[in-house]
C-alpha cells in the first residue's frame, strides 16, 4: 500500500523488496571486522580517561563534582623546605588516585572542572574486563593512558597571544621593555578647547504692570 493509503499493483510489494536487497548487496559495505580492522574514531573520542599524575595539585575538585562518586583520591602531606623562607612550606602528596569505569557515564566534568589539566581524555576504547572490579583503574594505570593522549589543536593564527605567552615575550623582551610597557601611559588624547560661552542674552526687561483697575461703586441699597 502507498503512503496516501491507495494498493499499488499485486506484487508490487514483492518486487520493490526485491528492489532494496538487489540494491544493498551490490553496494560496498560499511561493517568493519572488528576486533580485526580497527575503526575509524574521530580523535577527540572519550574514550578513557588519562591522569597527567605531576600536574594533580590533589584540590579534589573532580572527586568533589563527579555526579557519580567514583573516583577516589588519597593524600598526605609533606614539608617543603623553601631556601629563604622563614617557614616550610606544605604541600600535598597523592597517595591514590583511581577511576571506577564501571560506574563512569564519561560525561567529562572531571576533565572540566580539573583546573590544572591533570585529567585528560583519550581515544582509547580496548579496556573491557571480563571482571567487572578490574575497571578500578589505579593513578598508575591513569597515568599508562597519558601515552594516548592526542596532542592539543594548533592555535588560532590570528588569536591573541595567551597571558603566558605575552608574560614569556615580555621578558625574552629584556627588563627595559618590561617596565616600559608596565609604566607606559595611555596616550592622552587632545581634544579641542572648549568653546567659549556665549555671552548671556540681557534679560527683557519685564513690561510694566497694568495700574490695577478702580472697582465700581457699588450702589447703595435701600434698606
Ligand atoms: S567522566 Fe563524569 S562520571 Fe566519569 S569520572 Fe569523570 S565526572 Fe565522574
Ligand atoms: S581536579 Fe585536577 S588537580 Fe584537582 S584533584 Fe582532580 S585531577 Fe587533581
């Protein structure tokens, strides 16, 4: 039956299926053979997650927002002895660092909320387990899938420099050009005097008031 509802001829049917099966098996297949031919993934996929272990200040601020709590992080800390300084300073030591992909619905927030870029996606899909407790990947196997990190995107050409970079250039520059730029003025602009203010109009001088009218005698009533 058609679309508008009418019956087309009888076999019809029959025929158009034939139709679409004659068409699809000429037509060159898009299945790949995995596990034997790899597929082609785009190369930002989230796939798992990497831990870059040097830049984790440990401010648990992933653990904090993950909407589902699975990852856990350990720490201690350790005194730093800073020459010059009047006091040690601290600072803190990661202990644990792991992700349960069992639990993970790979929404990134982590990856997002990571003010330090220790946390990193990668395109890396081959870690399925036949045992579900071996998707706990521990801080040193975060830190194996570092390897498959695709580099970041180039720079826009024409962006502006990022605050580092103008940082970096200002100082390559020499301390002369630094203190130049940091005590340089803004250009005043000149702009034209002010026109000179009109003399004020002399006022006119009010008209003289109309002599109030004498009132009318009234006459006298005859009481
Ligand atoms: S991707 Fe989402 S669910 Fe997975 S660890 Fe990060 S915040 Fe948690
Ligand atoms: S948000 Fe980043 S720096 Fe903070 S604990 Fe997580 S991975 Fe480490």
């Amino acid at each position: 039956m058609s679309d508008d509802g009418e019956r087309g001829a009888p076999g019809s049917g029959l025929v158009n299926g034939l139709a679409v099966t004659l068409k699809t098996m000429t037509k060159r297949s898009t299945t790949r053979q995995y596990p034997d031919v790899e597929p082609d993934l785009p190369p930002r996929s989230r796939g798992v997650i990497a831990l870059l272990e040097e830049n984790c200040t440990v401010c648990m601020l992933c653990a904090r927002e993950c909407p589902d709590w699975c990852i856990y992080i350990d720490s201690h800390k350790e005194e730093v002895i800073v020459p010059g300084a009047a006091r040690a300073r601290q600072r803190n030591v990661l202990d644990r660092f792991d992700i349960d992909f069992s639990l993970c619905m790979y929404c990134g927030i982590c990856i997002e909320v990571c003010p330090f870029d220790a946390l990193h996606w990668t395109p890396e899909f081959e870690y399925a387990e036949l045992d579900l407790r071996d998707l706990l990947h521990e801080k040193d196997r975060l830190g194996d899938w570092m390897r498959t990190v695709p580099p970041p995107p180039a720079h826009d050409a024409k962006g502006e420099p990022s605050k580092e970079e103008a940082t970096a250039a200002r100082k390559a520059a020499g301390p002369g050009a630094a203190t130049a730029a940091k005590t340089a003025r803004p250009a005043v602009r000149r702009t034209a005097p002010p026109a000179e203010k009109p003399a004020p109009t002399e006022k006119p001088e009010p008209a003289e008031k109309p002599a109030p009218t004498e009132k009318p005698d009234l006459p006298e009533s005859g009481q």
